[in-house]
C-alpha cells in the first residue's frame, strides 16, 4: 500500500531514492550504535536504530499518511539528530568522568 503509493505519486525513481535514503541512514546509525558499543549509550543508540527503521521502512507498509503527518516527520528528524549526536554526548561524558 505505502510502497505502491510511493510509486504512483513520485515513479521508480522516487522509490529508489527512498530506499538508498533509508539505507543510507541505517548504515550509519548501525556504525554508531556499534562505535557505542561498551558505553552507556550503546543501548540508547540501538533503541533510536530500531526506531527509525521501523518508521522508516516498515510503517511505510500502512501507506504514506504516516509521513504526511508533521509529528511522526518532526520525530524522525529530531531521532537521527539525538542519534547522529550521541558519540559527541558520548565522548563529553567519557572525559568528565576521567
């Protein structure tokens, strides 16, 4: 339903545009939740993964009203930037500890 959707109002291409943005960000948020690994943002880390990629590929399954909502947009914004940003958060809090 998504999918199909996807392909009707923006073609193939919008389709594989999809797809290579959301491998692109879960390839690196899986080299982040394992650079985390063995610190107490690694389970956070993990958490945020599974998030996006649920929302991104498998919501996508109950069609593209999921997006059109400003919400569910917002927070998988402001999840890949928390994301994005823990090994920063990470080596702060690692050197105030020392």
């Amino acid at each position: 339903m998504g999918y199909g959707a996807l392909v009707w109002e923006w073609g193939l291409v919008g389709l594989a545009i999809w797809i290579w943005w959301g491998l692109s960000l879960m390839r690196q948020s899986l080299r982040i939740t394992l650079a985390l690994a063995g610190t107490r943002f690694f389970w956070l880390a993990a958490t945020i993964s599974y998030l996006l990629f649920s929302i991104i590929f498998l919501w996508l399954f109950l069609g593209l009203q999921v997006y059109q909502n400003y919400v569910t947009a917002a927070f998988v914004w402001f999840l890949a930037g928390v994301l994005l940003g823990l090994p920063k958060i990470a080596e702060e809090s690692s050197h105030r500890e020392r």
